[in-house]
C-alpha cells in the first residue's frame, strides 16, 4: 500500500529530474532531445483503455495501444494489429491478427487479448462507454491465436471503422496487476510505452524500440494539460511545449512567427442546429427553410470563427461517407426567408426557444448568439438558453430540447451512424420522425459495398436538404500551434498520434 | 481534558454530517452525470446498463445510506471517470496543493507580519505609505490578472520560469508569488493595524516611561499582543488555500484538488467532489483546532475564566 502511494511521487520526482533541464532552461537542451511535449486542456482522469471517453484521453491513449485498424490522414482505413478484416458472411467479420507483436512488458499479442477487450467493453459491469460502438456485437470468437470472428446481430459494413473506438489491452496483464493498476500504470502493443503519470500535470511515454512498425521517430513523447487557454499558448512562446491542441481562432494569428507555426486540419465535426419538426411552427418545411435562408452561415464563419471552418450542404463533414459534394450549402436570403415565412401564415413572425451548450464546440454560445441576432432580422424572435454542457447532455437524451445547437464528429468516418443520431425517429438525439426515412436509412446501413452505401447516404441526405430538417451550418477546423522544430501534421481523426513525427 | 475531546470529537462528526448531507443534496438537484461517460448516440437501454453498474439507479436515500455506511469503513465511493476510489484520486493530487499552500502562505504570512510591523513603527514614514500602498495592490489585483502577467513577464519575455506545470523545482515559484500576494497584503495591514492600536495603549506609554526601547516595546509587547488577531485571519486563508486555489492552480497548469474539484464538478464525478469537499471539510476542522490551541500560547488569558 505505502509503495503504491507513494508511486505518483516518485514519478513526479523522477520526471522532475528528467524534465528540469529542458523546462527551465531557455531550450537548449530541447534542442538535442527528441522527446516532443504535446499540451492539451483537456484533462485524462484514466489510462485504461476501456474507460477513456475524451479526445484528450484518446491521444494519449492510442500512443499507448495500438488498434485493429485505424484511418489515415485520407481517413481510409488502414490494417493495424489487425492486417485482413473480411466479412464472411453477412453477419460474420473475420480477421487476420498480425504475428510477432509484442505488448510492452513483453508478452506477445494473441487474439484473446483482441476477445477480452471487445467482451470488456461490453461487460456493463465495467463501466466502460464504447459499448455503444459495438452495439451490433453478439460474440466473438477466437478461431486461432491469429484469427478472431465477430458475429454481429445485424450486417454492420461499419464495424471495422467502430473499432477505432476501442484500443486493444493486454488480458493477461489486467488479471496480473487488477484494475486500478491496469488504469494507471498501462501496457499496451502501440509505439509509446508508458512510463511515469503524474494526474494533472503530465504522461510521460518513451518510444517502443520493438513496435511492430518500427521504433518511433523521436525518442518519446510528454502529454501535459495546461487548462488555460492563454497559458498553454504561453507555454508553446516560452518554447516549453512542441504542440498545443485546440487554438482558439483569435489567438491562432497572433500566434504565428519564426518559432511557431499554426498547422490545421478539416475537422471531422460539424455544427447544426436541431429543429422540433413535429410541432409547430417547423413542422411547416417552408419555416425551417426561412430559417435557413436567415442564416448567413458565411459571416458566422468569418467573423466568428476567424475563418476556422468551413461551410457544408447538410449535417456531416465531407470526410463522411456518403458526403454529397454535389449539393450547394442554402445562401443567405433574408428578404426570401420573409416571404416563406409569411406564405406559411406568419406574416408577423415566430418565437421560439433555442438552447445551446457552451463551452462544448468552438465558440459554441458566441455563434448562437450571432444566429438570434441574423434571424431577428428575418422576423424569428428567439429565446436563447445557454448551458453548461453537463447540464446539457440530460436533456438531450431525455429529448427534451426541441431546438438546440449541437455538433457532430466522430472518428467512425461513415455518414450511417450520424444521419441514425440525428433523424431516425428513436434516437434521442432526433427532433424528426419519418418511418420511410429510417426504412431507407437501416438499409442503406447494411449495405456492404462501399460505393453503393455511399450512393444510397446521398439520397437522404438530398433528403433532408430538401426538407431542412436541420439549419445546416459548417464543420469547425481543428487548430493546432506546433514549434518550427516539429515535423508533424494533423490527422482527421482528431487524435495527436505521433509515431510518423519528426524533429529538426 | 476527556470531556472536551469527546465534545471536539462529536463537534466534528457533526460538521462532517452536514457536509455529506449538503453534497448529497447537491448531487440530487445536479441530475444525471450518465451521459457524461458514454456517446451522445447510446441508447436508452445501454445508458441504463452504464448507470446501474455505477449505482446511479437505485434511490438517492439508499445511495445516501450506502455512502454513509462506506464512510463508516473509510470507503469513500469510487470515481465515475476512472473508477479508482476517489479518495486515491483525491490524495494523489493533495501533495500538490499543500506544497503551494506552504510555498505560497509562510512567506507571505512572515512577509506580511514584518511589513506590517514595521510600519506600524514607522507610522506614515514613506515606508508605511509605500507598504500600505503595496499591500493594497496585493489585495485588489485578480489573480488571473497578476498570473497572467508574470507568466508573461518572467517566463515567455525573460525566460527564467516555466508558465506552468509540476515539472521543474522552480515551477512553485510564480503560483506561490502570485498566490500569496493577497495573503501577504491581508497579513502586513492586519499586522499593521493591531500593532498601531496597541501601541496607543497605556501600557505601552508606561513602558516608554520606565525606559524600555522602542524595538523591544514594539516587537515584545505590541507585537506579541496582536499576533492572536493576526494568527486568525491567516488561519481563514491557509483553510481557503488548502481547499484548492482554482484559478491559480488553472492558469500555472499546477495538479492540485481545486482544478481536480473544478473538473469532477464538470463531469459530475460526485464520489470525487465528495471525498474533495470532506478532505477539505477536515482539514478545516483541524486548522481551527490547531488555531485555538495557539491562543493559550500567544494569549494566555484566554486560558483563564473556565
């Protein structure tokens, strides 16, 4: 008990020797080493890959373990611990498991580890949330120490992008060390081993010689979380951090210069807002589209958002497939917006309440309360309710919001499982109810050839276009500030993943 | 003596009751955390398998009852987020914030007790006049203000600190100053206003008359007279400073329990805002023990009259 307590101390001091040369120095010494400090805000409360939810969390923990699959910066899958993953039947997925990897305490990587972790994650007692990746799970089955089949209740073509979702954990080091330890002292087969946690303040991980791609280009990698939002810019200025996460747009140009580069990518997350189309008044299609027509999404853009996002036809990012880059996203017409409004009977306008979470998505309230004063314009008087986003998320899955300002994003890069959230009749997340739609919608699901699921996800999203059952807006650009020394780029998925990362 | 303790004993258990109480009541109005801890996407069914190996579906008094009984055995629930026990998670960032707190309120209180002492002495010199002035700046700068610029003063500008984080042994230093400014104004006018009010005592005068110097009057006889005053406003603020200094703890990237309270409020972990508000709960109850049993030594009267 008392070595056990005392760990996070020794750890402390430990990285407190390791560290001191280069934080406090005026980065000399960062110069020579190749360990690359990442800050994030966000802070991990867990390293055990069953239990971790936040973005933050999966950085870190995707360094740590490795996945069956994972996309690349095309956000087309790629073979992992996985090399082959073939369906063979319409319900059977059957996968090859690579040979000769080792998780970091030495052990070698077998399919009962890729078993066990699937099971956990399904194991209501565990805790664990991403249960509801798998939901179409009902065994799986080790055929050899290389060989795993899934059976799913249902076809899901998408099962190998949902596995994304859960990091692969060593069996036999969970029933060694229990739990608690598997959480805080974690071993997996990725191409970071953990070595020291200090919670709050930093994980440290050093390059895995044995990884089955290839030692790491840098020798390690520090996850530290600076919550404030000019202090982790400060600390990338002071040269003390490689990487900040999540810039905020209006710090993002004042950040730039000779030491600092600002890197973007497309985010994989897009910004709506939900419409209660089963009462009036947006029951009437004319409404919802004179309230599209009234919001100028271009100037929320640029004078919200600095620029940082871009604007998009319906509710998913174009990385999702079944994207529709035929569609053009609604332009602003305010004085056609007036004239549905009044073709609907409501010459005088309507009022209605709208609810937005706040500090959830970039500058979430900021852009809510720019659309209340657009839509003012137009004739649409609206009740604005801010929430913290824990007081936000009950009533969303009690569907008690109505209309509401919500994201979307997730790294399963498949139109099936947002268009599900956001429009089938019993989703929580859904303020739309069309039988036909959701018909269409679970068929177009099963569909195991991509290019027909594509085709078919364009349909309904035509679909809902034409109905606005939305007001569609824009997907967000993840910002990130990088010193000059780091040779790195952003990925699609959101995650900081720095095995290919460079330093100069 | 026994007497006593038992009362100090049963004193506390009460403050500890009511503590656990008004949690509770504030996780009863807080509502349901289980969305926090799966995709927005879950169905009802799977949120209802997360919330019930959590403990979350059974009644709120059964709960209360539970946890009373866990408290009882020194179980203190288990974090939601991690599902460690939350009084592990608590403690293993409790080094952090006591290591501010002392870094941050022994120098300031000396610093404060000092200045003030010496300007009392020196009644409107211009070294009262710029140790007022000072201390009034200390008072009324936000500490996001003041953390804010010292970061960028002396650790991006001229780099000689880290901005943040528990890394490096001088990584105290900028949340200890900023931290304690407030408590080294508050302490140097308390300071300075009690040693002014006894050195307008008769006593003093008599003590002037019989020859006795000024350093001696000021320091053995004022000084010692209004430390009790002066120990009681620093004993408040080391109490709010061991509860964890959010702000400070938010701007320096420090791992102490105020930015842990802040971010298990956030993702409503209440076994750990709980085992954090008990934590500190105590460790006021043990200050202010502690306090009243300096009162026998730095004012004996206050033993007499029983």
């Amino acid at each position: 008990m008392g070595v056990k307590k005392s760990l996070p101390l020794l750890g402390a001091f430990a990285s407190l020797l390791v560290l001191s040369g280069c934080v406090a120095g005026d980065g000399g010494d960062a110069e020579a080493s190749t360990i690359v400090t990442v800050a994030q805000g966000g802070e991990g409360a867990t390293l055990d890959n069953a239990l971790i939810a936040g973005g933050n969390e999966y950085s870190i923990v995707t360094s740590i373990y490795d996945l069956l699959m994972m996309v690349d910066r095309d956000g087309t899958l790629q073979p992992a611990l996985a090399t082959s993953a073939e369906q063979v039947s319409d319900t059977v997925w059957r996968l090859e498991l690579r040979e000769g990897v080792t998780f970091h305490d030495g052990d070698a990587f077998d399919a009962e580890d890729v078993k066990w972790t699937l099971d956990r994650a399904m194991d209501p007692e565990s805790g664990s949330g991403q249960v509801t990746y798998i939901t179409s799970i009902e065994e799986v089955t080790v055929v050899d120490p290389l060989v795993v089949e899934i059976t799913t209740a249902y076809p899901d073509p998408t099962l190998m992008m949902s596995l994304q979702m859960l990091p692969i954990g060593s069996r036999d080091y969970f029933e060694e060390v229990g739990a608690e330890e598997y959480g805080s002292n974690p071993i997996g087969t990725g191409p970071f081993a953990f070595t020291s946690w200090t919670p709050g303040d930093r994980v440290e991980l050093v390059a895995y010689d044995d990884h089955w791609r290839g030692r790491p280009e840098i020798d390690g990698v520090v996850f530290r979380t600076i919550p404030d939002a000019a202090s982790i810019t400060s600390a990338l200025r002071a040269g003390e951090v490689d990487l900040i996460t999540n810039v905020s747009p209006d710090l993002a140009s004042t950040l730039e210069s000779d030491a600092i580069k600002i890197l973007t990518q497309d985010s994989n997350r897009s910004i709506m807002v939900t419409l209660e189309t089963e009462t009036a008044p947006f029951d009437d299609p004319r409404v919802r589209r004179a309230l599209q027509l009234a919001t100028d999404v271009e100037s929320i853009v640029d004078n919200v958002l600095v620029g940082y996002a871009k604007l998009i036809p319906t509710l998913l990012a174009p990385i999702y497939l079944g994207y529709d880059d035929e569609l053009e996203p609604y332009a602003y017409e305010p004085e056609e917006a007036r004239e549905l409004l009044a073709e609907a009977g409501y010459p005088e306008g309507v009022s209605f309440t709208m609810y937005a979470p706040s500090g959830r998505y970039l500058k979430d309230s900021d852009v809510a309360q720019a659309l209340v004063a657009q839509w003012k314009e137009a004739g649409f008087t609206v009740d604005l309710q801010v929430m913290e986003w824990a007081n936000f998320v009950p009533r969303y899955l009690e569907n008690s919001l109505g209309t509401y300002l919500i994201g979307y994003g997730t790294p399963i890069f498949d139109s099936g499982r947002g268009l599900n959230a956001y429009l089938s009749c019993d989703s929580a997340g859904s303020s739309f109810c069309d039988p036909a739609f959701d018909e269409q919608l679970a068929e177009a699901m099963s569909i195991g050839d991509d290019d027909e699921r594509a085709a078919r996800y364009r349909e309904l999203n035509k679909t809902i276009y034409d109905l606005s059952t939305h007001v569609f807006m824009y997907q967000q650009v993840d910002v990130y500030g990088a010193s000059s020394r780091l040779d790195w780029s952003p990925r699609p998925d959101e995650r900081v993943w720095l095995f290919d990362a460079r330093v100069e | 003596m026994i007497k006593k303790t038992a009362f100090a004993l049963i004193e506390t258990a009460a403050v500890l009751l009511g503590v656990v109480v008004a949690v509770f009541g504030m996780r009863y109005l807080a509502g349901d955390p289980v969305g926090l801890y799966a995709p927005l996407d879950a169905t009802p069914e799977q949120l209802d398998a997360i919330r019930s190996a959590h403990g979350l579906d059974r009644p709120i008094y059964e709960q209360f009852f539970d946890y009373v009984g866990g408290l009882l055995r020194g179980d203190l629930g288990t974090s939601l987020q991690s599902r460690r026990p939350a009084l592990d998670v608590v403690l293993e960032r409790l080094p952090a914030t006591v290591e501010l707190t002392l870094w941050a309120f022994i120098p300031a209180a000396i610093i404060g007790i000092v200045v003030g002492t010496f300007a009392a002495a020196r009644r409107n010199s211009l070294i009262d006049k710029a140790a007022m002035g000072f201390s009034l700046f200390g008072l009324s700068v936000p500490v996001y203000w003041a953390g804010a610029v010292a970061i960028l003063l002396v650790a991006v500008v001229i780099p000689i600190f880290p901005t943040g984080g528990r890394g490096s042994p001088l990584a105290i230093v900028l949340p200890a100053v900023t931290l304690g400014l407030a408590t080294a104004a508050r302490a140097s006018r308390m300071a300075r206003a009690s040693v002014v009010g006894q050195l307008n005592q008769r006593y003093v005068l008599t003590a002037r008359a019989k020859g006795v110097s000024e350093s001696r009057i000021v320091v053995r006889h004022a000084l010692r007279n209004s430390l009790a005053t002066v120990v009681t406003v620093l004993a408040l603020d080391l109490g709010v400073l061991l509860g964890g200094a959010v702000i400070t703890e938010t701007i320096f990237a420090w791992p102490g329990i105020g930015r842990l309270a802040a971010q298990s409020i956030a993702a409503r972990d209440f076994p750990v805002v709980q085992a954090i508000v008990l934590l500190v709960a105590v460790g006021y109850v043990v200050i202010f023990r502690l306090l009243n049993l300096t009162y026998r030594f730095l004012d004996p009267r206050t033993e007499t009259g029983r």
